[in-house]
C-alpha cells in the first residue's frame, strides 16, 4: 500500500499542474489552498470543499490547516525525506477524502473526524497516512471511512484516539513505529489497527495501551 500511496501522490502533481498557486484569501490572513502551495509563510489555511492542497515545502503555518468536506490534503512525500512544513495551530479534517503528511512538526495535534467513503477524489481511492512526524498535542482520528489508513514513524507529544475508523482495505489501519507520550486508545476498527504489510515496529507507549492497541 505505501507503494500505492507514492504512486497516487505522484499521478496528482500531474494532473494538477495546470492549476495556479492559491491566492491570500481578503480577511484574516486566510489562504484557501486548491492547488499547489508554494514554499513560505502563511497565517491560517483551508482546503475547501471537495479542493485538493499540494505541497513539498518548506512551508510555514501559523494558525491551523483545515480540511472541509471532501477535501484532500498533501504535505511531503515518503520518497523525500526533508522537513515539509512547521505547523502551528494543529491539523483538523471534516469528512475529507484524505489527509497525507509527511516529515512535518505539527504543533496543537491532529484531529480528523469522518470521511468521504473509500472512492472517489484526486486518486479515484481514499486514504489517511500520517508519517514521518512530530505531533504535539496529541492526535485524535474519529470514524475514518477511506480506502486505507496508515500512521506510521511518528513522535507525538500527548494521547493517540484511533476509533471507529473502517476502511475497505483488510491490510489498513495500519498503527506502527510511533514514540507516543501519552496514551494509545483504540476501538471499534474494522480491520483492528494492525502492522500489516509495513514491516514497522511495535510502538513505543509511555502511558497506557487500551482497547484494540493493547500489545500494538
């Protein structure tokens, strides 16, 4: 799958090419993303409905990335390994189609609530994967009905809440190599969260492990 996810990544930067870098939306400092977003600093970010934001950095976000329904979002890639963005403010999805992030430091946690179904968006399916990060603020992801869902190789700074995410993929929700300072809580996944084809570690659980993550 993670070799899926590259391919996916790559097929939309050309397919989005033609598309203009967003413009700075008039009011608070806020820049609608649909396109690509290009290095630098930016204040607050939102990915609109069904909008697809692209980005290999180096970028700066001071208030907060939010992804509204049906939208897609793409930090980074697996396959370039360099800091991607410093985002203050945290990450929060509503019912988008996939959130991917990679080699980022997000500083006020990550929350993604629902989905917009296994098919469909910029990649004909849907995913989560979070990698390769550091998470201050813990990282909660609620109700998740993609394709896939991976997080994998990250430190996060408070509890991790992985629950009633259901996915099409019997090898998704895949929970592997992450440092957690806090608590890992997990129920009601369908596939229980798992190691699957990763090749990843167990993770590293400061507090305690409950639910579907017990020995994860």
């Amino acid at each position: 799958m993670r070799r899926l996810s590259l391919l996916l990544s790559l097929g939309v930067v050309v397919a989005l090419t033609v598309i203009v870098i967003p413009a700075l939306a008039a009011g608070g400092g806020t820049t609608t993303c649909n396109g690509s977003l290009a290095p630098g600093t930016y204040q607050r970010v939102v990915v609109p409905q069904d909008g697809v934001c692209l980005s290999d950095g180096p970028i700066t976000i001071r208030g907060g990335v939010f992804v509204h329904q049906g939208g897609t979002l793409v930090f980074g890639n697996e396959e370039n390994p360099v800091h991607t963005a410093t985002i203050s403010g945290g990450v929060h999805a509503t019912n988008a189609m996939t959130v991917e992030i990679h080699f980022s430091t997000i500083n006020g946690g990550v929350d993604i609530h629902g989905g917009s179904g296994p098919f469909g968006g910029p990649f004909d399916v849907t995913y989560n994967t979070i990698e390769d990060s550091t998470i201050n603020g813990g990282y909660n992801e609620i109700g998740y009905d993609g394709f896939w869902n991976g997080f994998f190789r990250n430190t996060v700074h408070g509890t991790v809440n992985f629950n009633g995410n259901v996915v099409v993929d019997p090898d998704g929700n895949e929970v592997q190599t992450n440092s957690i300072h806090g608590n890992l809580n997990c129920a009601g996944n369908d596939p229980s969260p798992q190691q699957g084809d990763s090749e990843g570690s167990p993770n590293h659980v400061t507090g305690q492990e409950t639910g579907q993550c017990v020995g994860l």
